[in-house]
C-alpha cells in the first residue's frame, strides 16, 4: 500500500495536535463530550463480552440457563470452589510469578498516582481470573471487575491517541461510569459512583462526558440483553411513619454488617506473608465449605436477590445467607482473589434486609410495608456503608426499583448504615484499606485535584526560542528583535538555561549604552549568561503531561521551568512551549465558574 502524500500526514498530525491541546483545557467540554460517547461505546462492548464470558457455562451446565450451584451435588460445588481458587493461586504464583494489582483499589491508585493511565496486561488478567473466579463459584461480583475493564479500556484508548494526562484521567472516570451502567443498567448511579469513588472531583468539564459515557453504555447493555432490570421488584412503598424508627434501626444493623465486611476483609489482607497460592486456596475452602450447606452463596447470587424480593425465602435461609455470604466474599477479596464486592454487598443486604423485613412483618403485620421494600433497603445500605458510596448507592436503588416512594426510607438507612459503619466502627472500604496495606495514600490535596484538571500545553507559554550560549552582536540584535519571551541557551556539556527575553534585551541595552563598559567587539561572541537578567535552571517533560505531573517534577528536578516538547509527533517543533512555576501558581488561584 502506497505511503499517503506528506502533506496529508502534516494536516493530519496538526489536527490532531489541535485537538490535543483542546483537551488540554480544564473547560473543554466539546471535545471531552465526544470522547466521553466514544469510550462508552468501547467499554460497553467490553463489559458485555466480559458478562458472555461469565454466563455462557451456565448455559452449558446448568438446565435453567443462569446461575444454579444447588442443582450441584454438596461435595461437587465444594470441589468446585476449591478448585477454582487453587489453581488460580498455582497460576499466578508459579507461572505469572508476579500478581498484578486489579479491581476498583487498582483503578483508584492509577487515577491518582499516574492520572489515570491504567496498563493493559491487569485488565486482560481481570478479565480472564474474574471471569475464572466467578465461573468456579467463588462468592463474587462481576461489577468489580467490570469497572477495572471499563476504566482500562477508555484510558487505553487515550494512551493510544497520545491524549493529555487530564484528559485521559476523565476518561478513566467515563469508563468506570460505563461499566456500572452496562452492568446494572443504572446510568445515574454509575455517573455518581465514578464522581463519588474513583475521581473524587466535581466539575461540569467532567460530570457531561461521564454522563454520555453512561448513557452510551447503557444503550449498548440494551441493544445486546434487552432493557430489563437487574432485579424486578414489586410495587413498594412505605405505609406509615411508624416504620420509620424501623428504617433507622435497619440502618444500625446493617451499618454493623458492613463494618464486619470490612474488618473481615482488613484483617485477611495481613495475611499476605503466606503463599499466594495458600491463601487463594483458604479463600475457596471458604467459599466451598459454605457453599455445601447454602449453595445461594456461589457466584454472583442475583436469582437469591429476585427470590428474596418474591418473598420465597424463609427467615432460615435469609439469615444463614446473608451472613454466609458475606464471610464468603469478605475473606475472597482480602485474599486477593480478583473479584467484585459491589455484588455481593447487594446480595447480603437483601438477604439481611429481607430476614429484618419477615421479622418486623411478623410482629405488626397491619403497620409495615411488603418484605421486598426492606429486601431492597438493605441493598442500598449495605452497598453505600461497604463502599463508602452513599449517594451511588441511593441512585442506583431508585434506578432498580424505579419506585420514587422508596426514598426517603432509603435515604434513612443508609445514611445511618454509612455513619455506623464510618465513625462508630471506623472502617474503611474495602479499596481503600487495600490501598493503605500497600503503603498508598487514597487522598489528594486540593492543590493536586486542580493541577490533575489541566494539561500543561493549555498553560505554556509558546514564544520561546532555542539558541547557543556564545553569539554575535549581530546574531544577538536579531535575535532581540523577535521579541521572544523565553529564551533557552544550550551549551554543550552544560544544562540549558532559560532567559527572560525581555530582561536580556534590557541588560544587552544597558551594557551598550554604560560608558564605563567596554563597547562589545562586532567580530567576538558575547556569553548571554553574563548580561544581566532572569536566568532559570530547566529540565524537559512532555507535552502530554498535567500541571500537576509538571509540579512534580520541578520539585523532584530543583528547577523553575520546564521546557515542553512532543516525543510522539514528528511534525510537532522541537520546542513546543515553556511552562513555570508563576504560570502554575497562577493558574491555580485564578477564580473558576465551574
């Protein structure tokens, strides 16, 4: 195939430029809009690739099509589960050799430490372990890794455009946003999870392209499996005010459930001295020996939700489930095992909700709404004080049940249920806690959340030039006369310098015009270092990086200026631009409107 014309490779190259440094803006919302639909479409296939990926041995090995553990015998779902967690642990042991980091802890690391640029070989192994994990029964959740493949796959994308680093931090978000909805068939909840959880940050540049990433995400979910729910409730809503200390104390126990949750799995994380493979096969021991006596533990367990919301489940099995399943996947995630959390919290507040719903239904059958309203309560709060998402939480219950009347009873518990679960057991979420036992910080400064918001080449300073140390007085009036900026002056086995262009010309005048100094030789060079001026020590970074990337590395170069260049366009001029400190301090207290 004939190599394209020059000139189309140069148009091509400078548009693409000029859309990079579009990105670049805090307020590009144009351009971010767009890529924010283009990501949601990527993640959306991959989100449904991942669910096919999941569900097909269900059609292979079970009669009725989706998950049915029971229809196992007892030792054979045990087998099964121990199984599926020990090779695993062999696998990644003694043939990776080296776990890599996944699942929401992973993502949340990547958006704040290397502004959003997630590698491809953790998501390809969370999507082929999470797919292994829950296809051999252990108590998991295909949300977790579905946000890991969905943030992956939308920063990948950036990477390979070359895109700014804030951008692609967005796009990080529009992922995790995508897979949500994709799974849950929730755009606002995803939205408000991927603000909530993984970028901490609200602004409008970024609240519209994770909303049309949702949205695009959710039309892909419904053009491959039909718009349906993930659960179909009954019509619900409270019956009286009575029930309202009801919802409080709801919350209480279900805020005491999610800390368990949390200690179960923070304490599980100290384990990781012991062999990886060990560890992986206590997890499925777990799981497997569970399992043998309440098989609804296995998997993703959303049949026992529908059942729960159908009241066809005794107080028994509600109960032994609820808290069998949250040991279950408790201990898989602090394990290590690469599985989704979000899922199973779902699962056991349901569970729990629903046993306090027989109970409460029991003693005042006249005065108490339906089980299935404390069914889905009990998802919502055991959700939100697990994830530390209370507002993702209340959305994606309102979006499930599509009940507004379910509300104000939600909102009670799981206020309560976070606050429980926050400041009197002082738990972190699961994430999180991850985090801190590899010695990562979870929280960013203000000053680093508004430096992470734009891209260094919507701030440069692009009237710079390039010359030698040593000129001419002639060379040296020319170069004067183009009125540059900044001035960068190499010299060979030297760091290059940077002048202020205006300063230098005002020292180069003033020497000329002091009688006391000798009047510079037409044919000697003149050192521009010793005419007087602002003189700034540099280093270079590229033109993709943000403010904050460009802060940093002042700090860690000692240096006051950095000179930015393109590594990836070969058409770019060598010297895209220079950036300081004053710019960065500058962008940083001027007022915003957003």
């Amino acid at each position: 195939m004939p190599k394209p014309a020059p000139r189309y490779s140069r148009s091509l190259a400078a548009a693409l430029r000029t859309f990079r440094q579009r990105l670049a803006d805090e307020r590009a919302l144009l351009p971010l809009s767009l890529m924010g639909i283009v990501t949601g479409f990527v993640t959306g296939m991959v989100i449904q690739a991942f669910r096919f990926l999941v569900e097909w041995p269900a059609f292979l090995w079970f009669a009725s099509g989706h998950e049915a553990f029971e229809q196992l015998e007892p030792l054979h779902r045990t087998a099964l589960a121990v199984y599926g967690a020990l090779s695993l642990g062999l696998f990644l042991q003694f043939v990776i050799k080296k776990v890599p980091s996944m699942g929401v802890a992973h993502v949340l690391q990547r958006v704040n430490e290397y502004h959003g640029r997630l590698p491809l070989r953790p998501a390809v192994m969370q999507f082929l372990l999470g797919g292994w994990c829950i296809m051999t029964g252990q108590s998991s959740g295909r949300e977790g890794p579905a946000v890991h493949l969905g943030a992956a796959a939308s920063s990948l994308l950036g990477q390979y455009w070359k895109l700014p680093s804030n951008s692609i931090r967005v796009l990080a978000g529009c992922g995790t946003a995508a897979a949500i909805a994709a799974s849950f068939n929730t755009p606002i909840a995803g939205v408000i999870f991927a603000m909530e959880v993984v970028l901490m940050d609200y602004t409008i540049a970024g609240f519209i392209p994770i909303m049309l990433s949702a949205i695009t995400g959710t039309v892909i979910s419904h053009w491959v499996y039909g718009s349906a729910p993930a659960f179909a409730p009954p019509i619900l809503e409270a019956h009286s005010l009575f029930e309202l200390p009801v919802f409080i104390g709801l919350g209480l126990i279900l805020g005491c459930a999610a800390a368990t949750f949390c200690a179960i799995h923070k304490q599980c994380l100290r384990l990781d001295k012991i062999p990886l493979w060990l560890r992986f096969t206590i997890a499925g021991t777990v799981t497997g020996g569970l399992g043998y006596f309440y098989p609804q533990i296995m998997g993703i367990g959303y049949d026992t939700v529908n059942l729960a919301l159908d009241n066809k489940l005794t107080l028994a099995v509600l109960l032994s489930v609820g808290f069998a399943k949250l040991i279950a996947s408790a201990t898989a995630s602090g394990m290590g095992l690469p599985i989704g959390i979000i899922g199973p919290s779902l699962v056991c507040g349901a569970c729990l909700g629903g046993a306090i719903g027989f109970i409460i239904n029991y003693w005042q059958p006249a005065t108490v709404a339906n089980d299935s309203l404390y069914v889905m309560i009990g998802m919502g709060a055991m959700m939100g004080a697990t994830m530390n998402a209370p507002l993702a939480a209340l959305t994606a219950l309102l979006e499930l049940t599509n009940t507004p009347d379910i509300i104000l009873p939600a909102m009670i518990a799981i206020v309560v249920a976070n606050l429980v679960s926050t400041q009197v057991f002082h738990q972190q979420p699961p994430h999180l806690a991850t985090l801190a036992r590899s010695g990562k910080d979870s929280n960013l400064s203000v000053f680093a959340l508004a430096l992470q918001r734009v891209g260094i080449s919507s701030l440069m300073q692009s009237n710079v030039t390039h010359c030698a140390r040593q000129l001419l007085p002639t060379a040296l009036d020319a170069l004067i006369h183009e009125k540059r900026r900044w001035i960068v002056v190499e010299s060979a086995g030297r760091p290059p310098v940077l002048l202020n262009g205006t300063q230098l010309a005002k020292g180069y005048h003033e020497m000329i015009d002091n009688d006391d100094e000798p009047h510079p030789d037409e044919d000697k060079p003149l050192d521009l270092l010793t005419i007087p001026g602002e003189q700034l020590k540099i280093s270079s970074i590229d033109y993709q990086a943000s403010a904050l990337e460009a802060w940093q590395q002042m700090e860690s170069d000692n240096v006051d200026a950095l000179l930015i260049s393109s590594t990836f366009d070969s058409y770019a001029p060598a010297i895209s631009g220079i950036i300081t400190r004053h710019d960065i301090e500058t962008y940083y207290h001027r007022p915003r409107h957003f």
